[in-house]
C-alpha cells in the first residue's frame, strides 16, 4: 500500500491527460465494451438509491453507464481526464435527448457543489497509479454524503504494473477503512474477455 505521508498528485508521475488522450486518439481503448458493464446492471439491483440522486462515473470514457443511468431518472455526472471522449459522451448524450453533467477533470482536483449519493467506481482507481490511491480515495469520502454509495469494481489482473493496475481486495480494505466505509460482502464479479476480471462491492460512506 502506498504511504499516506508521501501520495504524489497526477503531475508528479505523467500527464495524465495527454497519456489518455493519446490511447483514446490511437483507438487503444480495450477495455471499452461497447455498452454498458453487468457490474452496472448488479448494482441497480442491490441499490437503496431511487431515481433522482446524484451518481457520479469517475473516469467514465466513452460513458456508456452515464446515458443507461441518465435513462432511468438518474442524476448523473461523468468525469474524464481526456477531452475526445467527453466530447463524443456529450454529443452521444444530445442525440439521445437524455441529460447529464459530462465535465472534463483531473480526479484528484475536481470536487461536487454539494455531496452526490452514489459514486460508480469501474474504470478510474485502476487507471491510476497506485501512489495516487490514498488520495484519490480521499476525494471519493469528500465527494459522497454520508451514507452514500460507493459501488467498487476492484480490477484483478494478478499482475504487476499497469494500467489496469492490480487492486488486490485485501490491499482495498486498507485503502478504505472501516472507520471510514462499511463493506458489503462482495456481491459478485464481472468476467472479461482478456481473462481479468471485477469483484464488486457495495461500500457506504460514514
């Protein structure tokens, strides 16, 4: 687990915005399915959120969970680092008639008005280098009201390096401590193609 006494911020290890720019310009973007991920669909079935909270996707891509969540009556706001699939998400979002917040934004600066009730976590803690966890999951306590959702697809590669970086569920119960979340027992996992997969938890903010 990284120190929390030294949690570098994006600019001291890459340029995270150009580093994603340059897969998303290069087509280099596997880990997009096309559609919305059944992680998605096994946390509508478990969620105590109605619609009309406030949803934050962090690190949303080419967001194909904003609009499925906008379509059920949800508030949603999607975060990107990389313009090009900001602006494909909201042209996307425009000729669907639906609404939603799509905002281009470092995770570890942007901040809501007001605390959101949920949070999908799928795609941006393992993009990001480990040394940044501590911080970015600081960013998520500070994001969510209390006892809002915190839905975490922790990515298992049982690999070194990244992105996707490993997130080991035992290194996960320390990054979010028990004084600060309280865990479900896991609620499944989703399976990819490239043999990596999610295993999902339901967290709640205290």
């Amino acid at each position: 687990m990284p120190n929390s006494e030294n949690v570098p911020v994006a600019s001291e290890t890459f340029d995270a915005e150009a580093d994603w720019e340059a897969r998303y310009q290069a087509g280099s973007t596997r880990w997009d399915r096309g559609q919305p991920s059944p992680s998605l669909e096994r946390w509508l079935g478990l969620t105590a959120l109605s619609p009309g909270a406030h949803i934050v996707v962090p690190g949303c891509g080419f967001g194909h969970e904003v609009p499925a969540l906008a379509a059920r009556g949800f508030r949603v706001t999607g975060l990107d680092v990389a313009p090009t699939p900001v602006l494909r998400l909201r042209h996307r979002l425009e000729q669907a008639g639906l609404q939603a917040d799509v905002a281009q934004a470092d995770m570890l600066a942007w901040q809501p008005n007001v605390p959101v009730d949920g949070i999908y976590e799928q795609t941006s803690l393992c993009a990001l280098p480990p040394g940044q966890w501590l911080a970015y999951e600081r960013q998520l306590h500070v994001w969510l009201r209390p006892g809002g959702e915190l839905f975490a697809c922790f990515m298992q590669t049982g690999r070194e390096g990244g992105p996707p970086f490993h997130c080991a569920v035992p290194d996960m119960r320390e990054l979010f401590p028990a004084d600060r979340w309280e865990w479900s027992d896991d609620v499944g996992r989703t399976d990819h193609t490239n043999g990596k997969y999610e295993v999902l938890y339901l967290l709640i903010r205290r």
